[in-house]
C-alpha cells in the first residue's frame, strides 16, 4: 500500500508529549482559511512511498526508542484506506515490541463525521485532534491551533498518556515551534500563533533573508 507523505521527522518534541515521530502526509480537501501548511494541499503522486517503507524510516531513525507518533498533514482522513494500513503497521510494531508508544493523529474534519465515516480508524488511534482550524478563534490549548479543537482521548493508553493535556494552555508545554535546516530549505514544526509566522519573514527579509516559498500562503 502506498501512502502520499509531504515529510516525516525525528525528534518531534512541539505536537504531543516526549519525543515522538512526525509524519506529515500529503494531500487536503479542506482549505482552512489562514492554513500555515498549504504546501500540503496539492494531491502528489510524486510524494507516494510505501507503508513498509516509511516503517523502515521509523525504525531506523529512531532505534526504537521513541514516545509517540503524530500524524498530520495535509489531511490524513483524506487517505482513509493507507491510513488504515499506516497504524496497523504501528500497532503491530508495537505490540511485537511490547512498546508503549502512543499514536496521535490531526485531522480538520468535525469530530462528528470522523465518528460517523471512519470509526473503524478512530479504532487504532490512541487520540485525536479533530475540527478544522478557524482563523478567527484564538489559540487557546496546547498542541491545537483554535480553540475549537479538542483533544480528544480513544483508548485506555491515550487516557493514560494524554488526560493531563486535554484542558493545558497553549504555552504549559514550553516551547510550541521547532525550526529545521534542511539544503536550503528551512521548515518549521509545531503551532504557531497568529502573526508568527509574517513575524518571521519580516524578521528575516530585514536582515537580507528573503522566502522564495513559504507554506502559509500559495
Ligand atoms: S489546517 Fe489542516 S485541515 Fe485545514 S487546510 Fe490546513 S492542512 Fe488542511
């Protein structure tokens, strides 16, 4: 099974508690208005791996030491059928390790129709980041970009794990953006807040950096 992927890394430390594995996958129906990721809109077959590929990844970059797996996008629940085959290989990993990882998982589509749709995938997550992101409403809570997300908890180890962060505000975690070099591309991970991210390039484009591309408009 293949899966579009726009990037994955390792240690993702700003979306979910310790040190997890990003995975961003390709591909968003939604269109959020004021979306900081619109690099991930565009269906890219370009961007297809196989599942079993990026299951190496995860192995071999993190040694299998690691707390968590955050998948984003882009929109994950617009992959239903390689997303299915993308935590089944997790979970499998898990449970032959006998690993206590976590698995939490974005998506911008109301909770209400991923209960009703998807069921069977809210199934093998452990938590889940629903609604889309809403420009208007500020950000409020830690790891959500509005504060119309909830985090919402789906088994008995995302309880374990996850219940301290359901009410945290936006900050309680310290840092909320990790900055990436990566050739002559520099990415960032996390939530940023409203204005960050034009912060950032007037910061830069003042001292002779200027964005030939950036993800938060097209
Ligand atoms: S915020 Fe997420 S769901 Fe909304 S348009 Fe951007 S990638 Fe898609």
């Amino acid at each position: 099974m293949k899966i579009a992927i726009n990037k994955a890394h390792f240690p993702v430390t700003v979306l979910g508690p310790g040190r997890r594995i990003g995975l961003w996958l390709q591909g968003c129906s939604i269109g959020c208005k004021g979306c900081v990721s619109q690099d991930t809109w565009a269906r890219d077959p370009g961007r297809e791996m196989t599942v079993a590929r990026l299951l190496s990844w995860c192995r071999q970059t993190t040694g299998g030491v690691f707390d968590g797996v955050t998948i984003s996008g882009g929109e994950p629940f617009d992959q239903p059928q390689a997303l299915a085959v993308l935590l089944d290989a997790l979970r499998d990993w898990r449970a032959a390790e006998n690993a206590d990882f976590d698995i939490l998982c974005y998506s911008g589509y109301p909770l209400a129709r991923l209960q009703k749709k998807h069921a069977r995938l809210l199934g093998k997550l452990d938590a889940l980041i629903p609604e889309p992101y809403l420009d208007h409403q500020p950000l409020t809570h830690l790891w959500r970009g509005s504060a119309n997300q909830p985090l919402v908890l789906l088994s008995e180890r995302g309880r374990r794990r996850l219940a301290d962060y359901v009410d945290a505000g936006a900050d309680s975690g310290g840092k909320r953006i990790q900055a990436m070099v990566d050739g002559e591309r520099v990415w960032y991970v996390g939530i940023p807040a409203r204005g960050d991210m034009a912060a950032l390039e007037a910061a830069c484009t003042e001292r002779g950096v200027a964005f030939a591309q950036v993800s938060w408009r097209q």
